[in-house]
C-alpha cells in the first residue's frame, strides 16, 4: 500500500485514512474493508507501530491508528465513529441494520470484537502475556503492555474473555445458519461481518498468499490456547473466508 507522511495528509482535502504501515492491525483493516465496500476512496496516511509518531499526535491527538480525517471535520478514532463516517458518506450498500434491534445487536456483538474489552484488546493483552516472560519481550512491549493494562491478571481474565465472545459469537452464527440467513446479523451483510473478518486473523490467521504479514506479527497472532480454540465454531471461520472472498477483500495490502 502506497501511504502519504502526516505533513503531506495535512495540506490535502478530502478523508485520509491514518494505518499502520506494514502491519495488518484488525481494527485498521475493518477500516480499510468499511470504505472498500462501498467504494469510497480515501488516502491512505502511514502511522508507525511502536513509534512515538509525534506529527500525528500534532495532528489528530492521537499516535494511534486507524483515524479518519475527513476536510476539517474533527478526528474519528472510535469504531463506532468509523463506521458511522462510512454510512453517511455512502448508503449503498447499507452495513447498520436499519431495524432497531437489529442495529443495537449489531452495534454490541462489533463492541464484542473491537471494543475496549473485546476480543482485539483481550488477543493483546494475551500477546503481550506472551512476551513478557523473557527480557528481550519485555523491553519490547513492556511500556505498551503497562499502556493497556497488562498483568499476569488481565492475562487470565483476557482467555476467559477471548472464550466467552468466542462462543457468543458461534451461538450467533449458528442462529443465523438454521434461519437459513448467511450473515451474523440479518439477511444481508453489515459492518459485524466486516469486523469479524478482520478480527478473526486474531484467532486463525490468515495464509500468507492472503494476509503476507511480517513473521512476528503471523506468530503473535497464531492462537496456541486450546481452551479458546474450542470456543470458536468452525462455520465462524468458513463465515470469515466466505465475506473476504465475496467482497473482493483479498489479499490484504498493508
């Protein structure tokens, strides 16, 4: 992916897409997927992992991505945020249910993936786990893990976390299976599918023709937890590859 610096996003109008470079971040990805399917361009602004990315913080007050700067408007960094940018810019095709209660079943399962303490944030705090064991993990992560709230704590209650949204998730799908529907929610799809598949490389992670991701981040995202792996139907992962497949969302370029 070609990415513009910060400087040159500032002088330029229109939305600039704020994204890790390199990196196929899942809340950057669901992002990129939003404006994809609908055909909305953006330009895509480089946001360096680890980074201190002080020009950006300058900018949006944030050092963080993914960020939407569309003309003067001011910063969107939430997901909610994003998908409602994606909405009004484009209502074809539609990704929030027009129905009440499927629109607030669609917005809490999402916040089970990409929230605070959803399974994005939950896989973290495990990755972090992960690294933390040995000197050279620490000095990599340590400042970023006490950031998120990382202990040996949070590590815990992240895999009983991870499980239980798992299996909410599964029980959803296969709700939505045996009505003879092929989405999570409702009949077509919406911004929960979208955010499933990216938030799933987190949990099986994609092949390397479809997601080339550098060799740390393929580890760190292969899930070893078998008590996790249990919670997680397999028609959720053939639900995965049948969304990025349809909506031309392969292979991911970041």
């Amino acid at each position: 992916m070609e990415y513009v610096n910060v400087e040159q996003a500032r002088q330029m109008p229109g939305l600039r897409l704020v994204l890790t470079a390199g990196q196929p971040g899942p809340w950057g990805e669901a992002a990129k997927a939003l404006f994809r399917i609908k055909g909305i361009s953006y330009t895509a602004v480089r946001q360096e992992a680890g980074a201190s990315n002080d020009a950006l913080r300058d900018w949006t007050g944030h050092s963080n991505a993914p960020i939407a700067m569309l003309d003067d408007d001011a910063p969107r960094s939430h997901w909610l945020e994003l998908i409602m940018l994606a909405e009004r810019l484009s209502d074809t095709p539609r990704l929030v249910p027009e129905d009440g209660e499927q629109r607030v079943r669609m917005i809490g399962l999402t916040a089970e993936l990409a929230g605070e303490d959803g399974l994005g944030w939950q896989r973290r705090l495990l990755i972090f786990h992960s690294m933390m064991g040995s000197d050279q993990g620490r000095e990599l992560v340590g400042a970023m893990a006490q950031r998120y709230g990382y202990s040996d704590q949070a590590a815990q209650r992240a895999r009983r976390r991870c499980a239980e949204i798992l299996r909410l998730l599964s029980a959803q799908m296969r709700s939505q299976l045996e009505a003879g529907r092929r989405f999570l929610i409702g009949g077509q799809l919406s911004a929960l599918d979208v955010y499933w598949a990216a938030f799933s490389n987190m949990v099986w992670p994609l092949a390397e023709e479809c997601c080339p991701m550098p060799a740390g981040t393929r580890a760190a995202y292969t899930l070893q937890d078998e008590q996790i792996l249990a919670a997680a139907d397999e028609s959720l992962r053939a639900h995965r590859d049948r969304v990025l497949q349809e909506h031309g969302l392969l292979p991911m370029v970041f």
